[in-house]
C-alpha cells in the first residue's frame, strides 16, 4: 500500500481526558487513534456528511480550522462512545483528539 503525503501540519498534539485515559488502557483504541490522525493529515476526513467534507477540503485550502470524525470500530469496547472527533486549528498550531463528549 502506497503512503499518502501529509497535506498539513498537526501542530502540537493534544488529547483530552477520556481519549488519553482510553490510549492507556486500551490497545486497540490507541492503535485505532494513531490510524485515525494518519488518515486526518492526508485529507481523508473519516465519517462526515458530504457537505463537512467539502467543508474541510475549504478549510485546508484556506487555512481555517479542519474537524474530522472517525466511528469507533466495534472491538474497542468504550461505553458510551461512538466516534472520535480530531480538529486541527486553522493556524495548524494544535491538533485535538476528543470524544464528541468532551466538546
């Protein structure tokens, strides 16, 4: 499988409480997070409505903030969680892993 190119900088990497809690204890969570931000920083933006798609592909050529969604896969087994949420700020200083919880 051929790599796809980075299309921005994440910035500083932030992870809330509930995501960093998870990382620790739960291994395929963390490995489900790590592919998660790959496939943010080369522009597939996971599970969005074709209009917030469009919508990042706007803010990535216009330097605005850029909010991906990802579902959880069913074997990492987080209650009462269904999706990460990852956003990169518009100045690429910071990029965010939450739940949608958490926002």
């Amino acid at each position: 499988m051929k790599a796809t190119k980075q299309l921005f900088r994440l910035g500083k990497l932030l992870l809330s409480r509930g995501v960093a809690h998870e990382i620790v204890d739960n291994q395929k969570f963390h490995r489900f997070v790590l592919q998660s931000l790959r496939m943010h920083s080369t522009g597939k933006w996971g599970d969005l409505s074709s209009h917030d798609l469009e919508m990042n592909d706007f803010a990535l050529k216009h330097k605005e903030r850029i909010v991906s969604a990802y579902n959880l896969p069913p074997l990492t087994n987080i209650p009462g969680q269904d999706k990460i949420w990852i956003i990169t700020e518009w100045d690429m200083s910071a990029t965010t892993i939450l739940f949608p919880s958490e926002y």
